[in-house]
C-alpha cells in the first residue's frame, strides 16, 4: 500500500509492504504537503539491494533499506542491540522530581497532607537504550521485497472532502521511464495548473476587491440617504412645532 494518507489529525505518506501474507508498515514518518493542487508520488524498490526510496514530484522525501525500516519485514533483524552496553552510571531517567525552592504555606492545614509541586528534571537525559549493532547471525533474504507478477492495482479510499482525482498509474520495473513520464505527463501539466491557479487566485482577489469597493459605495449610498431622512424628520419636527405656536 502507498500513497497520501489524511485522516483526522493523520498527515503522511501511507507505505505498507507485504510479507508473509501480511502488511509490514515503515516505523517513520513520511511528511507531506497537503492542498488542493496536484502530486505525483513515486515508490521505488530496488533490487538486489532491498532499498526503497519515495519521491513527490520527482524529489526523494524518504530513501532507506527495507529490512530495517519496516516492521517486522525480516525475521531476523539487521541490527539487534548491543548485549555489551551498559547504562552510564549517572544516567537520569526521571523526568520530575519535586521542586526544591517550593514551602509549605504557613496557613496549611496540618490536617491535610501537602507535597511541594513537581518540575522538569534539569539532569533528564530520557530513557536510556542500548545502541545498535550489526546483527552477526542476520543473513539477507533474497525473497525479501520481491514482487513478480504484478497484475492488479486497487484503490483504499475514505474520501470525506469531495474533489479528489486519481490519473496516470505506473508500474514498471525501468525507472528511467518513471523519469520519463515525470517529464512528459507530469512537469507540463504541473506548469500549466500553476499558470491556472494564479488566474484563479488573481480572479478571486479581483473580485473580493469590487464587491468591497460595491459594499462601500452601497454603506455611502445608505448613509447618505439616512442622513438625508433624518433632515427631513428634523424639518417636518421644526414644522410641527411652528404650527403649533
């Protein structure tokens, strides 16, 4: 599975491999940009070397070797912790600690207990794990990331804004014609939705700017005539008064 994945606060790029009859997710994460234009994303498996790499609009975003990077992918991991590390002796794994400068108030009821408030832990360091190593018994898979035979494609979508467009699949094991296509398809129609967007754009403002400049003109209009209504009550009152004198 790959592709841009916006669910609720979720914001990534989707990338699942499959092994062994199940889904291996990568362990990070993928950023991108989210609007409304269009995007090409571009996922590459590379042979023997089982790499991977993923590109947006033909610029690497993420790139790495698949046995480390996805979950569960080999059953023998690449690289294990080190069994010779030991954790520093002043190593600080407490986040808080009650702060020294805080005193009980001198009003406090003895009746009640009272503790001193909490603070960050300047001497904090974080949990403490051993660090890496090669794994001295991993052996690489040659199955691993291996796809042959690709004969579907399908889509999972939960669209909940309408508007979305799915164009130009490809599935090739020649990347120089991913490249291709890239320059073909792709960069041309990219460069015309940006020429059409600042239309857009110039459109909207153009229009925002006349119906404000309307707006005042119709606020001036009213103000006018209300002013020109209230001379004339102002007169009929003067009027009124005269008669009556």
């Amino acid at each position: 599975m790959f592709g841009p994945d916006v669910c609720g606060t979720t914001r990534r790029v989707h990338l699942i491999l499959e092994r062994d009859g199940e889904g291996r997710m990568i362990k990070n994460q993928i950023d991108f940009t989210n609007d409304e234009l269009t995007h090409m994303y571009t996922l590459v498996i590379s042979q023997p070397a089982q790499t991977y790499r993923v590109l947006i609009d033909g610029a690497e975003v993420a790139s790495g070797t698949i046995s480390d990077d996805f979950e569960n992918m080999s059953a023998i991991p690449a690289q294990i912790a080190d069994p010779e590390a030991v954790k520093p002796a002043d190593w600080v794994e407490l986040a808080q600690i009650p702060d020294p400068s805080d005193s009980k108030p001198e009003d406090w009821d003895e009746n009640e207990d009272w503790a001193p408030r909490m603070m960050d832990n300047p001497k904090y360091k974080g949990e403490w794990s051993a660090p890496l190593i090669a794994n001295p018994e991993y052996k690489p898979d040659p199955s691993l990331a291996v796809y042959e035979n690709i004969k579907f494609i399908g889509f999972d979508l939960w669209q909940v804004k309408a508007g979305t467009i799915f164009d130009n699949i490809l599935v090739t094991d020649d990347f120089a014609e991913a490249q291709r296509a890239l320059e073909t398809l792709f960069t041309p129609f990219k460069e015309s939705e940006a020429v059409a967007e600042r239309a857009f754009v110039q459109a909207n403002t153009a229009n925002s700017a006349a119906s404000d400049a309307s707006e005042e003109v119709n606020n001036e209009e009213e103000a006018t005539e209300t002013n020109s209504n209230d001379q004339e009550d102002q007169l009929e009152s003067a009027n009124e008064e005269h008669t009556e004198l």
